[in-house]
C-alpha cells in the first residue's frame, strides 16, 4: 500500500487579521452614538455656537468660526452612529476594529458635545486644548510611572502617595531656598523614597503589593498632613510660599496658531513631559535595557536563566517610577504656582492608573490617555466660564465618569504584564 501523505491544512490568517469577538467596544460606540443623536442633535439647542482659535501673540489671526448649533450637532452625531455600525459590522466578521475609529469616533462625538454646549456662545477653543495639556501634566508622569513599575513586573498602587510627596516637598524646598529649581530637584527625591519603601517590603519581603501600595498611599497622606498643621500652617511665609513656574514661550513656534499655545507656551514641567515620554518610549522598546525590564515584567524565570538580575532590575524600575511620579507631583506646587494643601492631589494618583491600562502599558499611550482626563477636567473649567448652563455638578464628575469607562473596556481587549504582581524568589 502506498502512504499518502496529507499536508496540514495552514492556520495563518488570510487577508484581514481576525480577532476573538468582544463586544464591548461597539456596543460602547452605539450607546454614546445615540446619546449624541438625541441629545445633541435631535433635541439640541439652537444659535450659534462660536470657537475662537486664535489669541493675540499669534503671528496672524483667524477669524473665529460660528456654526449652526443643532445642524452641526446631528451631522457629527450621525457621523458617529455611523462609526458604531462599522465596529458592528467587523466584531461581526470577527475582524479588528481599525484604530483610527475610536479616535475619530471620540474627536466627533467631543465636538458634537461642545457644539450642543457653547449655542449662543462663545468658547475658547485654544485655551481649552492648553489648559488640557496643563492639566494632564500629573496625570501623565503618574501613570508613565505606572508604567515603569508594572512593566517590570510590580503593581504601583502608590502612585497618589509619591505624587502627594513630591508636591509636599516640592514646595517645602523652594519655599526655603526661594528658588524654584530647588523644589523641581527635590520632587524626584520625595517620589524616590516613596519608591524605595514599596521596592524594599515588595521585592525584599515579598508583601502583597497591592496592599502595600494602599499603605503607603495612608501614610504619606497622613505624614503630609501631619507636617502641614504642625510647620508648614503655622508659619506659611517660610516653610510654604513657593515660587511658581513661568511660562516658556519658545520663539517662532510659540507664534504659530493653535498649535504654538498648546504646545510651545507652556511651563517647564510640560516640556520636562515631553522629554520623559519621548526618551521612555525609545528606550523601554528599542534597548537592551528596556528588554530587559520587560523580561522580568513578562518571564522573570526565563530572564533569570540569561543571566538578568530580576530583583534588581525590578528594584531599580521601582525606584525610577518613583521619581517620576514625585516630579508630576511637583505640578501640584510650583507647577501651578501654590501653596501645598492636605490631599491637594484629590485622586489624581488613582486616575493615573487609569491613564496607564487605557494606554496599554505603552508611554505614549499613557500620554494621550491622560490627555483625555486633562481634557475632561478643562472642559468642566472652560464651559463654566462660557456659561453654557450645564449643572457644575455633573461637569465635575466628568473626569471620573471618563475614568470608569476607559477601564469598564471601552479600550478594547488589554493583557498586562504577564508577571505583574508575581513575586520573584530566585530557586
């Protein structure tokens, strides 16, 4: 008899690249969809709502832009039910959903919002997207901390501990010394400390990090308010009158329409942001030291076995993301130009943990997802002071409604570090 041999059939997808269905995502896209067609386009207001984009150090001025309130509303709200019935249509072929669809989908329906918002108004809409950066400052250096430690392969549930410490003792020290750079120096050091306690009980001791995490966010909460009625209120003008940071405009593209305020007349933390997030990103993903980082975040044993010290390198990453998160937490003092408070930093830190899964655990990621917050915290300031009629109340749990659907899936499908959490005993 003869053998005939039957070649295996091939399981590598053909064409588009098909995805285990979740439907999340659209089913988030049809509820928003129609809430934006309801509420801002069939039953909007009408007037015309106005968006100024220029400011006066502009090289030229553009006209502001005045558009039909309900008309405008209902073109972008049938624009994102139309986005919600393409991510129907390809979870149903068990397709990806492309990623310029949720991006789109949220510019449209945001500007759907505003327009319903501002009828017969006014809104700034450059100093809206500046104030968004501003605000996002904390946010981001938060959960690029975030990152840093949880790609390593620890939980960072401190984050809010080491931003409200680097605040503290950003002001403390530029109070004292009067300078400005001094508190911006010494911010880093209070996230480092913060960072140095959760890498010795969690590495060296093996505690439950999450638990550790929540201690320690009490005990800076406590320390700093304990500091604060004891020194720093009863004798403000030495220990908490910091100086503020000025405003950089960098020459030529500080002039340039919209784009030069946003992102060129900013403070020196915001760029400080920019280098962060830039030199992380190269460096996590295109180095030997970012490889290695990621081992022991993803296969720690493995990585033991090619000679990576894992609890070094995961002590080390602890260490760095503290420091980073103590200089966002500087934004809360010098940055903003404040006296330091009691828990100035109001859950700033437990957003940043939204920001780092809602990017993936990526730096750029982690940036445009506190972008989003920023944004949303803005937006709550901006319309205020519009006058748009919206309930304060309502505006100022956007950010924290934000929050809760950027982790309920809105994101997708997300897997994080496969060792996050797992301590490492060397056999």
């Amino acid at each position: 008899m003869t053998a005939v041999a039957t070649a295996p059939q091939s399981t590598a997808p053909t064409g588009e690249e098909r995805a285990p269905r979740s439907w999340k995502g659209p089913i988030g896209y049809g509820v928003f969809a129609l809430v934006a067609l309801v509420a801002f386009g069939l039953f909007g207001r009408d007037g015309t709502s106005t968006f100024a984009l220029s400011t006066r150090q502009d090289f030229f001025q553009i006209t502001p832009i005045g558009v039909p309130s309900r008309l405008t509303a209902l073109v972008l709200a049938l624009l994102c039910v139309a986005l919600a019935v393409y991510a129907f249509g390809r979870t149903r072929a068990g397709l990806r959903t492309p990623g310029w669809v949720p991006g789109t989908f949220a510019a449209a329906w945001v500007l759907a919002f505003l327009t319903w918002a501002v009828a017969g108004a006014t809104i700034p809409f450059t100093g809206l997207l500046q104030g968004s950066l501003f605000l996002a400052v904390p946010i981001a250096f938060g959960a690029l901390a975030g990152v840093m430690c949880e790609r390593a392969g620890i939980i960072n549930i401190a984050i809010e501990g080491q931003l409200l410490a680097g605040a503290f003792l950003a002001a403390v020290a530029a109070s004292l010394s009067g300078s400005v750079y001094v508190g911006l120096v010494a911010a880093p050091v209070a996230g480092l400390l913060v960072g140095l306690l959760l890498a010795i009980f969690t590495i060296r001791y093996a505690v439950n990090q999450i638990i550790v995490g929540v201690v320690l966010n009490v005990l800076v909460i406590g320390l700093t308010g304990f500091l604060f009625s004891t020194v720093l209120a009863h004798d403000a003008s030495r220990w908490n009158r910091p100086p503020g940071l000025s405003r950089i405009n960098i020459p030529i593209l500080s002039e340039i329409p919209i784009i030069g305020p946003v992102l060129f007349r900013q403070t020196l933390i915001v760029y400080m942001l920019y280098v962060v997030v830039i030199v992380f990103s190269i460096m996590l993903f295109n180095s030997r030291w970012g490889l290695r980082v990621r081992a022991v975040g993803e296969h720690p044993r493995a990585a033991d076995t090619v000679g990576i010290k894992v609890n070094a390198t995961r002590f080390k990453s602890v260490l760095l993301g503290g420091a980073i998160a103590g200089l966002g937490g500087a934004f809360f003092t010098i940055g903003a130009g404040l006296a330091f408070g009691k828990e100035m930093t109001a859950g700033k830190g437990f957003i940043a943990l939204a920001a780092m899964i809602f990017g993936r655990w990526s730096p750029k990621g982690a940036l445009g997802a506190a972008l989003l917050f920023g944004f949303a915290e803005q937006l709550r300031i901006s319309l205020g002071i519009a006058g748009a009629g919206i309930p304060s109340e309502f505006m100022l749990m956007t950010p924290y409604l934000v929050t809760i659907f950027a982790v309920a899936g809105l994101v997708g499908r997300v897997r994080p570090p496969a060792a996050e959490g797992i301590p490492y005993t060397k056999s």
